[in-house]
C-alpha cells in the first residue's frame, strides 16, 4: 500500500510539475509577445515622426517651387514676355505601412486621414503640371499659339495658387502629426522597469494636448531658425552667381 502511494505520489509531482513548467512557460511567451508588440508600436511612432520632419522639409520645397512659378508668370504679364518656368512641384512620399506597426486607436485614425489628404494633394499636383506640360510641349513644337499658352498658362496658376493655400493648412497639420508622435513615444517607451504598464494606452491622458501645444511652440521655433539660415546660404550663393530673377526661359513675342 505504502509503494502504491508513492509510486501515486511521483507521478503526481512530475505531471504538476509538467504542467506549471508549461503555464510559466506560455505566460513567459504571452509576455514577450506584448512587450515586442509595444516595442513594435513605439518604433512606429518613431518611424512616424522622422516621415513627418521629411515631409515638412517637402512642403516647404513645394510651397518655393509653387511661387517661384507664379512670380515667373506675373513677370511675364509685366514685361510682356512669354514665361517657361523650369520650376515644378513634386509628389509627396508617405509609407503608410507605419499604419501596421501603431496600436493606438486615436493615431491610427489620424494617420489614416492624413494619408488620404497626401493621395489627394498628389492626385492635384500630378494633374495641374502634366496640364502645363502638355501646353508647353505644344507651344515649343508650334502647334499651339502664344495667346493660347498664356490663357492656358493663367489658368494653371490660379490652380497652384489654390495648391498653395492648402499647402499651409496641410503644413500646420503635418506639424501637429509630428508633435503627437514625439509626445506618444515618450509616453509608450518599452522601459522594462515598467513590467505594470506592458499594455499600450488606446487613448490619450489628460496631458496629450497641453504636451503637444508646448512641442508645436518649439517646433515652430526651431522650423524658423532652420529657414532663416538656409534662406541666408541661398542668398549668399546667389550674390556670387549674380542671380537676381527666379530660374525661367523667355520667348519674345
């Protein structure tokens, strides 16, 4: 009797200890996979705000490129010359694949939005210079008259000046993305002595929006200081290449 309870009593201890061995081992598993998670998300935002700085740096080339167009037109109705301006805005690139790496509803949402707003601000610029460049191609193989390239012309210009003023919105916007980024990857680090805060917050604190106001303040300090210096470097290159009007052809009439 007494080998029967021992024998009993050893397979008992090796299944318990079977067992526990595979709950520690799948809630060890459970608590990687939620700490990669957070690790995920985090660089995410990081991913996130490095996209936006390269954005603010592409609005700001096509807000140039966009008057640069429209000061050579408005040069062109002065002198009375024919304008081809060599200036062209570009695309703008967002890899919306940071959209898989964010666990936070909130910015989810947003980025989802603003990568709409991108689609259609490309939709717009790709539309308004392959206009021109059809026109333009016309008038350089004499196939469209001057008056026709300068109507055309006109009508391309009050379309970027319409790009342009949205471009200014979507700057204040893009500015805003950067700052929610910055501010919900301070508060979403993967720190491990923070094993109770392993689950990554789906809504803001109360804090968010005072914290992002006061990182936009710096930011738009900091975006000033960045254009006042290369606005400086651009003019001293042009005072050494005697460069005095904005980069265009002229053709007489």
């Amino acid at each position: 009797m007494d080998m029967y309870a021992e024998f009993l009593k050893s397979v008992f201890g090796a299944f318990a200890g079977a067992f526990f061995a595979f709950l520690f081992l799948r809630l060890a598993e459970g608590l990687k996979s939620l700490y990669d998670r957070k690790c995920r998300h985090h660089h995410g935002l990081i991913k996130l705000e490095y996209q936006g700085n390269m954005l603010l740096d592409a609005i700001g080339c096509n807000e140039y490129e966009i008057d640069q167009i429209i000061q050579s037109f408005e040069l062109g109705e002065k002198t009375g010359q024919i304008t081809i301006p060599a200036n062209r805005p570009v695309p703008f690139q967002f890899d919306e694949q940071v959209l898989y790496d964010l666990a936070n509803i909130e910015m989810i949402n947003e980025v989802l939005s603003y990568s709409v707003q991108i689609k259609r601000f490309n939709s717009d610029i790709a539309g308004i210079v392959s206009l021109y460049d059809l026109f333009k191609t016309a008038l350089l193989q004499g196939n469209l008259s001057k008056e026709n390239y300068i109507r055309n012309y006109a009508i391309c210009v009050s379309k970027f000046k319409e790009l342009r003023a949205h471009l200014a919105a979507f700057e204040t916007r893009t500015k805003r993305l950067v700052a929610m980024a910055v501010v919900r990857a301070r508060c979403d680090r993967p720190i491990l002595n923070r094993l109770l805060h392993l689950s990554i917050r789906t809504r803001h604190e109360r804090s968010f929006e005072t914290a992002v106001t006061k990182h936009l303040t710096q930011q738009e300090k900091d975006i000033q200081m960045v254009r006042e210096r290369s606005r400086r470097e651009i003019e001293r290159v042009r005072s050494k290449q005697g460069e005095t009007e904005p980069e265009s052809g002229h053709v007489r009439k």
